[in-house]
C-alpha cells in the first residue's frame, strides 16, 4: 500500500492512474479503524480498480475539544488492517497539509432543514467541518465513487448537498451499518466504554430492533417511542434524540404507518456519546 502525505503528489498519482483507465473508490475516515471501515474498503475494491482510504481527524468538526482530544489514534494498526484488506493507497494528510497556516475558514453551505436537525442541532458547526474537509479531500482525491456508512446517515446527506452544490460529479455510496455479533454499532468510540457502559450501550441497538418489530406489526406510535426512552434512562443512559424521520428529507413525520422512515438515536453511555439508527 503507499502512502502518501501531499494533496500534489496523491493527485498526480491518481491522474496517471486514470490516465491507465483505472476507476478509483474512495473511503473517507478518521481512522481507529474498525471492520466498519474494512467494509467499506471492501466495498470499494468490488467495484474499482484503486481503492484510495484516507485518515484525518478532522479539528473542523469537532465541536467538543475535549472529544477531539480524546479521540482514539491508532495510525500503526491501522496501517496493517489496511494492508491486509488490500488497500492500494492510504492519503495521509497533516493538519497543515489541509489547512494550511492553520487557515479553518472557508464558504459555508446553507445545508437547511438537513444541516440543523438532529446532529445539527445538537453538535452545532460538526457538518461545515465534515463538508469542508470532505470536499477538500474529494478534490484531493477526485474519485469516481466514495464509499460512507448509514451508521452516519444525516453525514450522508450532506455530504451529497455538498457535492451538488459544489457541482462535484462523484457518486457516493452508502454502505449498510456493520454491528458487534450481539448488535452494537461498530464505532471508533466503543473503545472508550468501561465493561458496565458496553452492557448497557446493547440496548441502544436492541431499541431500535424492538422498534423495527413495532413497526412492521404496525403497532409503532408515539407512546412507544417514549415508553423505550423512559426504559434507556432508566439504565443511565442519557437519550439526546430518538426521532422517526422521513428517510429522504429528516423531517419529522406524525403517522409512523408511512414508508420510507427512519429511527435515529443519540446517546450519552458512561460519558461516550454514541450514535445508531435503522432504516424502517
Ligand atoms: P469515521 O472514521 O467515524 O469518520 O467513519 C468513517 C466512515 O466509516 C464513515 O462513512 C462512517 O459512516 C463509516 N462507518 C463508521 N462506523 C461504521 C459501521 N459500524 N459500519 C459501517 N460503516 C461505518
């Protein structure tokens, strides 16, 4: 796998790769690389010929520094986890490198409804920082296709507005959520749960199942949803949102029979801020 650290030399590489009728997948991270990831490397491999990954962890959009802070780096396992997936390249920029003279400022794009509801309304500023590193790292790499995970769906959403509004002609596809054998949400941040948090984190996961459940016996409304709220707090663990949203749109829906909805979830477990949702 080579590893490049400059925007120059990974755009001239990828130019003359294309130049060869290579097709490039691209797998955008902020590494502490879990199977998640390698799924979606996976995926990228299936249907290109260069699979590009990157890892930065991104200050942009961190709105907690403490949580930037404490964010996992395991760039040596990472590396090797890559190699044995069979990544071609890892992009491996420097703060400076993206940001250079430590330069944060950059056009905002008015994302509406999508960029302040839920994650935009709870982590004020994280989707102008996942947009502007974004599209810094697509014009770096210029891929056909990129490759993103549902377990960050509203980021999905941005993430295409942005590409439509910048007019960036690149595909993204959002791959499924890939879970522990008993149903967690792989995420980077699951290493920071002591042995009581993990038990407890499960039930984030087992909610939305039972939800799923309610909804296919189309006995899913508006008491149900609270009744499991009350069951998560119960345990400690502090719900943020558990919302069911139109899938396209994220705007709240009141007649929970519809198609095309989705149940997301933020919570606070033993002090780890925890994300999941599944599509209905
Ligand atoms: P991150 O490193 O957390 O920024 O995630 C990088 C990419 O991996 C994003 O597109 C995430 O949605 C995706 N991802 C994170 N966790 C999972 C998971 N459990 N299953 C599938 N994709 C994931």
């Amino acid at each position: 796998m080579l590893i490049i650290k400059k925007i120059n030399q990974l755009n001239a590489h990828i130019t003359k790769l294309k130049q060869e009728g290579k097709y490039i997948g691209f797998v955008p991270t902020m590494g502490a690389l879990h199977a998640g990831h390698i799924s979606l490397i996976n995926y990228s491999k299936e249907e290109n010929q260069i699979t590009v990954c990157s890892i930065f962890v991104n200050p942009t959009q961190f709105n907690d520094p403490n949580d930037f802070k404490k964010y996992p780096i395991t760039i040596a396992a990472d590396i090797e986890k890559l190699e044995s997936a069979g990544c071609d390249i890892l992009f491996l920029p420097d703060v400076e490198e993206m940001y250079p003279n430590q330069n944060f400022n950059s056009e905002k794009i008015d994302f509406g409804f999508i960029g302040n509801t839920l994650e935009g309304e709870k982590r004020p500023g994280h989707y102008d920082g996942v947009a502007q590193v974004v599209e810094k790292l697509v014009l770096a790499v210029v891929p056909h296709k990129m490759y993103m995970g549902q377990k960050d769906y509203q980021q999905v959403l941005i993430v295409e507005k942005m590409l439509e509004n910048r007019k960036i002609p690149v595909e993204v596809i959002m791959c499924p959520i890939l879970r522990e054998a008993d149903g967690l949400a792989m995420s980077s941040r699951n290493v920071r749960l002591d042995a009581i948090s993990r038990a407890n984190a499960l039930a984030l996961s087992q909610t939305l199942y039972q939800c799923k459940s309610a909804y296919e016996a189309k006995m899913l409304d508006n008491s149900f949803v609270s009744n499991c709220i009350k069951e998560l707090e119960k345990m400690g663990i502090g719900v943020e949102y558990m919302e069911i949203r139109a899938q396209h749109t994220l705007l709240p829906v009141t007649n929970f029979l519809e198609k095309d909805l989705i149940i997301l979830i933020a919570a606070n477990v033993g002090g780890v801020r925890l994300i999941d949702n599944m599509i209905l």
